[in-house]
C-alpha cells in the first residue's frame, strides 16, 4: 500500500538536485522537505542562500539564480525519475526573495525516460578541454534549443559565422573590461580549494595554464605554448574538467573563428528573478539532454557580467526584444578521453533547512 513521503525519500530528491551545476561550485541553495499531510504527496521548497552570493563577480544574483534554477530543473528531473509528479509555484511570496521555488509532489508512475535522466544527472560535468573538428549539426543545435525553450526561456542556436564573429569579438572586449578588476581576481582565487564540500579542487586546476582563473584574466608567462590538452580560445570559457560553469573566460586567441562547435544564448523576456531562475531550468534541460548525447557543455558568462558587452550582445547577436542571460558552448570530445573528476558536494545537513 503507498505510504507517506519520508524525510529521507524528500531528502535523497534533493541530493539529486545539488549534483546540478553553479557559479565557482559555491551551490548558493538552501532547501526545506515536509511530508505530505494526506499519503503520497511532500513538499521541497527551494531558497537562495545569499551568503553564497559572489560580491564582485555577481553583484545582482543573477549566476545565484541562474545556480538555482538549474537545480530546481535537477530536483523535478529526479523527481520523476522516481515516480513523482512536480508542481512547481515559482517565486511564491515576493515578500520572501530568498524562498525562490515551493514544489508539491505527489506519487505517480515513473517517468518513461528514468533511466536515461539519472545516468545524465550522474554523467553531467562542465568539460574545458579542447574540442574535436568534429562539427555540432545544425539540426542538433535546434533540438537543444527547443528543449531549452520549452522551460519558459528563449534559447537561440547562432548559426552563421557573422554572429559567431560578433559574439567573439565581445567575449574579447568583456575579457579586457574585467582584466583591472582586483576584487574579481582576489574573489576567483579564494574559490579553489575552498573547501572538501564546495569550490574547485586545486588538484582539479590544469597544469601549465596558470590557476583556473588567473589565466581567464591575464595571459600566464608560465604556461606552455605546445600545451594544446585545454582550448583557450575566446569561446572556451571556464577552465574545465569541472563541474563548474559561469567562470571568466581565458586569454583571447585571436586566431579564425572556429566553426565545429555549437554555441546557444540562453534569453529571456524580462530581467527579473523570475526569468533568472526559468534561464538556469532551461540550462540544466538543455545540458541533461546534451550529456545524453555525448556533447560538452561549457557555459560562459563574462559576455553577461558586463553590462556594455551584454547590452551589444542584446542588439547586435539578438533582435533586442529579449535579455541575454548565458552563452553555452557545445562541442565533442574524443571517445578515448578519460572521465573527469567531480567538484565536491556540500553535505545534505549542509543544506536541509530544520
């Protein structure tokens, strides 16, 4: 006969949604879980926990509730997964900014593609090595679009080489605006090896290419130049065998523009929380749906960080109707790459709120 949800089955929901990706791994969430009062049904209510917020790189929340988003999308994934169907009440009390999400479950049949979502869940990490020539089909880049729009954002595929320039050329100017910004600097560095629970494991780092986020503002004297293991074009991103988006982009190479892989802005219709959170759902969809695929993933935000940038991205690369929230990066890796290692997780009691 079913039962009352347990704490422990609620708990293990949100184990699941902790594995989604956020700004430097700080996963800047909070979480409460409560048993149903009638049998089959519990609550998860989702919270931002602004401690976690990044003062220089992200002074508005916007990663923070981009970090969230993805999560929820991870606990409603999960959730199906084991046979519960999500009611989502996003941002419920404005009078409460901080409790972001209220989802009620109730028991249902487990969802048809259970298996593959988990596997993706468990399989998903931010991957910064250099990509193969191997090109990413238009066909494919639409596909990941459509999924990332169907979670109330505007997800656009840029499909032709003067975009592509464009969008370059602002990576580069938003790369240059940040390179004086000391507060930015000392805050990256204080993010790896934070801790065993969050932050970037300093083991984690690439050898030879300076700390992960030295070099995504100032070009490393150290670094060997035949060193070609990690892509350090203006398109790259993050460092990344990590599980870790939203970092600073590297050193710009000014070589051609490379065409093999893919590249999606993430939009939204408004700029508020609300489409923040709806931006980091369509992310998680998009990258759960490319994991499943075999493709990389790595997220770029510097483009959005900076305010002039982000607004030339708005009119110059979109039509100016919506608001650029996150630039993703597609590509394939060899198939006889090894696995890379996971960012760490904080605990659940970390997070559980009592």
């Amino acid at each position: 006969m079913p039962s009352h949800a347990t704490r422990t089955e609620l708990a293990a929901l949100v184990g699941l949604a902790c594995r989604a990706p956020s700004v430097h791994n700080t996963q800047p969430w909070l979480w409460r879980v409560e048993a149903g009062a009638t049998r089959d049904t519990g609550t998860v209510e989702l919270y931002a926990d602004p401690a976690r917020r990044l003062p220089a790189a992200d002074p508005t929340g916007r990663n923070l509730l981009l970090s969230c988003g993805a999560a929820l999308h991870h606990l409603r994934v999960g959730a199906a997964a084991h046979g519960w169907r999500a009611e989502v009440e996003r941002i419920p009390d404005p009078s409460r900014p901080d409790l972001l999400a209220s989802v009620s479950l109730v028991r249902d049949e487990v969802a048809p593609s259970a298996a593959r979502d988990l596997s993706a869940i468990a399989a998903r990490v931010t991957d910064r090595r250099r990509f193969t020539s191997w090109p990413v089909p238009d066909a494919r880049l639409e596909h990941l679009a459509q999924i990332g729009s169907l979670e109330g954002a505007e997800v656009v595929p840029l499909l032709d080489l003067t975009r592509r320039h464009r969008i370059d050329l602002l990576f580069a100017r938003a790369r240059v605006q940040q390179a004086g910004d000391l507060r930015l600097r000392e805050e990256q560095r204080l993010w790896i090896h934070h801790s065993l629970r969050d932050g970037i494991p300093a083991a984690a780092v690439p050898a030879g290419a300076g700390s992960r986020f030295d070099d995504a503002l100032l070009p490393d004297p150290s670094a060997d130049p035949a060193d070609t293991s990690y892509d350090t074009s203006c398109n790259a991103a993050y460092d990344t065998g990590l599980d870790d988006p939203f970092l600073t982009e590297p050193a710009v190479d000014r070589s051609a523009v490379a065409t093999s892989d893919g590249m999606l802005i993430v939009s939204t219709p408004d700029d508020g929380p609300l489409d923040q959170l709806r931006a980091g759902e369509a992310l998680s969809a998009l990258w759960l749906r490319a994991t499943t695929d075999r493709l990389s993933v790595v997220p770029l935000s510097q483009v959005i960080e900076v305010e002039e940038t982000r607004e030339a991205l708005r009119h110059q690369v979109l039509d100016g109707t919506t608001h650029p929230q996150l630039v993703v990066r597609l590509g394939w890796q060899e198939i006889a790459r090894s696995t890379l290692p996971r960012t760490p997780r904080r605990d659940l009691d970390d997070v559980l709120l009592h």
